[in-house]
C-alpha cells in the first residue's frame, strides 16, 4: 500500500484533475485510473499524486474525442511512435 499521508480522497483528486467523481468511478470499474487505495471496509478510493498526470492525460484525450477503451490502450503506448500517430489521426478526424 502507498503511503496514506499523501494519498488524495476522490473529492480532492477531483478537483485538482477537473474529473468528476463519477467519471474517477467510471475509469477506475474500466481499470484506465484505479486509485492506489482503496479501503477495504469502506470502498473510499484514494490516489496518489503521481496518478495526477495519468488524470490530465485522460482529461486531454477524452477532450479530443477519445472512449475509454482507447484511452486504456493509448496510456499503455505513452511514449511510443503509436501514441503520436494516434494523436496525429485524431487530429485529422476531427
């Protein structure tokens, strides 16, 4: 497990990345950003602050029109030339 003290509840994880909650749960029940954390007793997911720039990227893709099952697969290629040529498609699709 992380180190709780610098663990951010949903609420707070929610705010910094401008994704709802309801679309944190979304993400996380299709394993694209499944929090850190999760308490076994209460179900309270917590996140870490490194998740924050899976987050921006996930709000970045879904902005330009990307599901989350692309989003899943394209967080796996970050880095890589098929992370920018899917990015050069989207682009001239849209």
């Amino acid at each position: 497990m992380a180190e709780t003290t610098s663990l951010m509840t949903i609420g707070e994880f929610s705010s910094l990345t401008r994704l709802s909650v309801r679309m944190l749960r979304h993400y996380d029940a299709h394993g694209v950003l499944v929090p850190v954390d999760v308490d076994p007793w209460t179900g309270y997911r917590r996140y870490a602050p490194h998740q924050l720039r899976d987050a921006a990227d996930i709000r970045n893709l879904r902005d330009v029109g990307f599901g989350v099952s692309a989003i899943s697969a394209l967080l796996a290629a970050r880095g890589t030339p098929a992370w920018s040529a899917a990015l050069e498609l989207q682009r001239e699709t849209v």
